[in-house]
C-alpha cells in the first residue's frame, strides 16, 4: 500500500517535474560554473558598500541594448551601479542572474528535449499527439530562450557570476523594489555557493536589511510589509526573522497594515489571521496596532495583495 | 488555495511522525553506525569510528560512555544539559536525541499555528448545504485536526520552557549527531548545513567555515558505511549548474562526477523504482565525454568494488526518501 502510494507521488512528480524542468527557472539561481574569484574578467570590482550610509541614487542615461553580451559590459555596468546608477545596477543583476543559472537550464533542457524526441508516437490518440506537439513547441520556445541566454552569457567569467549576491543588494539599496525584496527575504543564501566563499555577507545583510526595510516603507512596498509579517511571526526562520525576531505584536501590525490594503476576496482569510494573532495581543496592543496600520496605510497606494499574490516569489526578476 | 492544502498536507506528515515519535523511541539507522572514539566539544574537531552496530540509539559505540536517555516526553529543558554535555562527550545516542528534540521544537510553533489555521478554517465552512459524504469528509477532517492537535500537545510538553539558545544549537548539535554516525543527520546536514536554520547564521557564521571542514569527512563516512542519501546529494553537488553549500565543497571535478553517477546507476539496477536507469545512463553518457578511457575504466572500477563492499546490494530508497534528506525517523 505504502509502495503504491509512493509510486504514485513519483508518478506525479515526475510528470509535474517534466512540465517544469524547461522552465527558465529564475527563482533559484544555479551557478553556471563554480567561483573563482582569481579568474580574470572582472574590470570593475562588485560593489564595496557603506550599507549604514544612505546611498546617492542617479540615472546614468541609455543602458546597453537588451540581450547584448554581458562580458562587454559587465565593467561598465558595473562602474555605474557602484556610483548609484539605480537602471543599471538591476539591468546588471538581472543579466547575472540569468547567466547564473544558465548552465543549469542548459543541461535540463537537453535532457528533457531528448527524452521527448526520443518517444515514439506510435499509437498515440488524436489528444495524446495534440499534447505531444505542445510539449514540441514548448521545447524549442525554452531552445530559442536558451540560444538567446547564451549570446547574453558567453564568456561570463566566474568572478563576474560571483558578484550577483552583492549586485542584488545594491540594486535594493538604490531602491530597485524587486531586488528589494529578493535581497530581504533571501539575502546571501539566494547563491549558496558563494555564501560559503563569502562569509562575511552574513554581516552585510545584517547591516543592510534595516535600511531597506525602512527605505521599502517609506515607499509604500507591500512586497515589504508581506515579508514583515511573515519575519515577525512566530516560529519563522529565514534570514529577515533572524534580524527582526520573532513578536507577535509587530507581527499583528504588518498583518493588520496587508489586510487594510487587500483586495475583497483575501479579506476573509486574512481577518481569520488576524483574528487568530489577536488573541495572544493586550486589548491596548491591538488598539495601538489599529491606529499605526491605519495611519501607514495613507503612505501606499493599491491593494497588497495584487502584488504579492499566494505563493508570490521574492526572488522573481 | 493550493499553499493552504499543501500546508496541511506538511503538517499532516510532520504531525503524523510526530505522533509516532511519542509511541516510541527514537532510532537510528541500521547501518548508521558511527560512533566517536573521541570528541571534543568543538565539532569540527570530533573524530569519527566507524563501528559495527545494529544501531546508534541507545547503543552508545564508545565504551564506558553509553547511558540510557532520559524517557521520550521529558522537557528538554531538564535534560538539554545533560543531552548537550554527553553529545560533547561522544555519546551518539545522547547527539541524536538532541538534535532531533531540537529540530522538533524548532519547528513546534509553526507546526502548532498551521495546525489552528486548519482548525479555523474547518470550523469556518458552512454545514447546512453539505451532502453525506461532504458531511462525512468534514467529520473525518475534524478528527485530523483534533487527533494532531493531540499530538502537539506532548509536543508541547516536550518543548515549552526550552530556551532561544537552545534552540539555536539546533546546527551544531546536527552536526555533532552527524559526526558520531547518525546517517540521518549526515544526510541533513551535508544536504543544508547551517542553512537549515538560516537564522541563527546571522549570529554564528563561523557555522559556514564548519560545514567547509567537516563536509569531506562526512562524504567519506558515508561512501564508506554504504549511505545511498550521501551518494544521492554526491550527485546533485556535481551536477553542472549546481548551486547549494555542498556543491561549493565539492570540486566541479568530472571524473568525480562520473564515479558517483556510476555508483548511483549500479544501486538503481537492484532499485529501478527509486532512480531511472535510463536517464542515469544519459547522465553517465554526458559525464563521460570529458573524460579518458583510462579515467572511465579506473571510475568503473572504484564504482563496483565500491558498491559491492559498502553497499552490498542495499536498494536505493533503503536510507530514507531521496527527495529531503532532512526527514527524520521517528519510531
């Protein structure tokens, strides 16, 4: 019985695992190659940064055509965001981080392209081959992304790979609201790989997250406020919990700021939350809650929930 | 929706071994049979031994070191000294029961939260329009909900009262289990290291520069007592593109890569069940290209007599589920 069921889990994961294997999975990075700071390529170095100092944001002009090779403007790039050019730093993390994961793709890809080519339609239904030339077209459309990836990465150097952890928190200093969020919830641990040759990335996350969690207030991001309420929860255990720690009081705030701004159908879901939170809070608490939820709400502008839907990604460039 | 269902199916599988974990006592695998000739309180300094045992639970491999462990249930906040000073000392049952406690109680009060929000969104739905078998599903659901809430209340007993620095040894201690032999926490912590408590590395990333040196002693005890899990995270380190804390341990070595696979391909012909012999040909196939004839038949090689040393015809989906390598026996 326990061996059917898990046959059957590995049926299913196997199916779902090859629907998805294709997909440009820009949620988790891969290194495309492992990192050797030696390797030469890197003409201006990652930013070095004063994470307790405000930074100097400024637009720097026309960024390089989309899609160009990364090796020829990675030092440029890379000068601009680290003199506060907030559209170059994220048009250089997001290049990174494709390339990053590249490798990665590459090798998926050619797996699951093979093992589809190489299935015989023989017997197939009218439906069954229907679906058959779907995963076809799929295939060459993640072949076609694929080939475009490469022109953008050929002759990246793993110097330049390593620097996508500190790139993306300069793009969140500067203000970039995804690289915001994906460097909150994520911080270092968003490439493993690197975290171990770079201990001290630890400390600069620690230095930065409160800059950015201030700065992402200011603006009005309920990607912010979402990862807010989930560091302060109880039992929560990434990075931005580790430096916020863990209160039920401030976690009633956030949640209580996130349902205030939620479109109609999570309201009920989310005052079941609320309701729940509530009741380890004083009366005064609450009502201290209620007032500074009602007063921040004035610096938002529409619903929360639009923009961090269930399951919403952090790290989704 | 899909995060609430799957949410309570987590919950549903951790509660359930939970609730197995208070029937009986905890034990480690067959083969996980390491114990610590000696051990010092810093873990990278810990020396593994490997023994011949029929189990790391109670057993206590080092001589003269092995006593019987507090009853299952006990607060940990009466026996964390006592657990923490014997795990010090090399006891592998004691590091064992301690990192597991810990890693209960480390997820506790999510598991206590998940389990209220299915309660209230149960309690929530409308009864008056359901059919029968709505009304019988509804009655079975409810039953979960009370039955595991049972489970968390021994859960409660275990943990309440146990301290934030208790819990943030969390890591450590895994290790240490890991290094006295505990093949599931060998698994764990090779597999996430300090990242399975992300953070508590923000006060000890000195925890990175352990995992560095302790992880190749780890891969070789587990190569060594035959530990598919080690093999199978073997694999995904060296696979191109690979990106986690293993990976970054491990060179981007082919002809390490190949023998790994190789090994991997020789389990799944007994196990074709856990792994597709075809597709590890594939990879085999790829992995090989970069390498010479000599290196392929020297890496055949190691792989057979390998396999047929350590692994003696143990099928694949022996040492645990593939997929986390951080899920624990609890029996």
């Amino acid at each position: 019985m326990k061996r059917s069921i898990l046959l059957g889990v590995a049926v299913i994961a196997a199916v779902t695992g090859a629907y998805f294997v294709g997909r440009a999975d820009v949620s988790r990075p891969r290194a495309a190659a492992s990192i050797n700071a030696d390797s030469a390529g890197v003409a201006a170095p990652a930013p070095t940064t004063d994470f307790t100092a405000p930074p100097t944001v400024i637009k720097g002009g026309v960024l390089p055509t989309a899609g160009t090779p990364l090796k020829d403007n990675f030092a440029k790039l890379q000068a601009r965001a680290n003199a506060g050019d907030v559209d170059a730093a994220g048009r250089l993390l997001r290049d990174l981080n494709q390339c990053t994961q590249l490798r990665a793709t590459q090798w998926k890809n050619a797996n699951a392209t093979d093992t589809l080519t190489r299935k015989s339609t023989e017997g197939m239904s009218a439906a069954q081959l229907r679906t058959y030339q779907m995963l076809l077209d799929a295939a060459e459309l993640r072949q076609q992304a694929q080939n475009d990836s490469q022109r953008l990465c050929d002759g990246v150097s793993d110097a330049m790979l390593d620097s996508l952890v500190p790139n993306i928190a300069q793009a969140a200093r500067l203000g970039d609201e995804r690289a915001r969020a994906c460097y909150l919830e994520r911080g270092p641990l968003y490439d493993a790989r690197s975290l171990l040759k770079h201990p001290d990335s630890i400390r600069n996350y620690r230095a930065a997250a409160t800059s950015m969690i201030d700065a992402g207030l200011a603006k009005g991001d309920w990607r912010v406020v979402d990862l807010l309420q989930k560091a302060y929860e109880p039992g929560a255990q990434g990075l931005l919990a580790g430096v916020v720690g863990t209160d039920p009081a401030q976690h009633y705030r956030y949640l209580k700021l996130y349902r205030l701004g939620a479109e109609q159908h999570r309201i009920a879901q989310l005052d079941q939350q609320l309701a729940a939170t509530a009741a380890n809070l004083s009366e005064a608490q609450r009502a201290e809650a209620d007032d500074w939820a009602q007063t921040k709400l004035r610096d938002f502008r529409g619903p929360s929930t639009n923009t961090t839907p269930p399951g919403w990604d952090a790290c989704e460039f | 929706m899909r995060g609430r269902t799957l949410a309570a199916a987590a919950t549903l599988a951790v509660v359930a071994a939970v609730a197995g974990y208070f029937g009986g006592r905890i034990h480690s695998r067959s083969e996980a049979a390491g114990a610590a000739a000696q051990v010092e309180p810093a873990a990278e300094h810990a020396i593994l031994a490997k023994t011949s045992s029929n189990g790391a639970s109670t057993t206590g491999a080092a001589p003269g070191i092995a006593q019987k462990l507090p009853a299952p249930r006990t607060p940990l906040k009466y026996v964390f000294a006592d657990l923490q000073s014997r795990a010090n000392a090399g006891d592998p049952a004691a590091a064992t029961r301690l990192s597991r406690d810990l890693d209960l109680c480390r997820r506790y009060e999510r598991l206590d939260r998940d389990n209220a929000k299915l309660s209230d969104e149960l309690l929530g739905q409308a009864v008056d329009k359901m059919s029968a078998q709505q009304l019988k599903n509804y009655r079975a659901q409810l039953d979960a909900v009370e039955s595991r809430g049972h489970n968390l209340g021994g859960l409660r007993a275990l943990c309440d009262g146990a301290s934030a620095d208790m819990l943030a040894s969390l890591v450590p201690n895994l290790q240490r289990a890991a290094q006295l032999g505990d093949a599931y926490a060998r698994a764990c912590y090779l597999d996430r290291g300090p990242n399975y408590d992300p953070a508590s590395l923000l006060d000890h990333p000195q925890r990175l520069g352990d995992y560095r040196r302790s992880a190749q002693q780890m891969i070789d005890a587990g190569i060594e007592s035959g530990d598919w899990q080690v093999v199978n995270l073997l694999r995904g380190a060296y696979e191109p593109g690979a990106a986690n804390l293993l990976s970054a341990v491990v060179d981007k070595e082919a002809y390490q890569r190949y023998r790994y696979l190789k090994l991997f391909r020789l389990g799944a012909a007994a196990d074709p069940a856990a792994a597709d012999p075809a597709q590890l040909d594939k990879d085999l196939r790829a992995a090989s290209m970069k390498l010479t004839t000599a290196q392929i038949t020297q890496a055949d090689a190691w792989a057979e007599q390998t396999f047929t040393r350590n692994f003696q015809g143990k099928p694949i989906g022996a040492d645990g589920p593939l997929w986390d390598p951080c899920v624990f026996p609890y029996e």
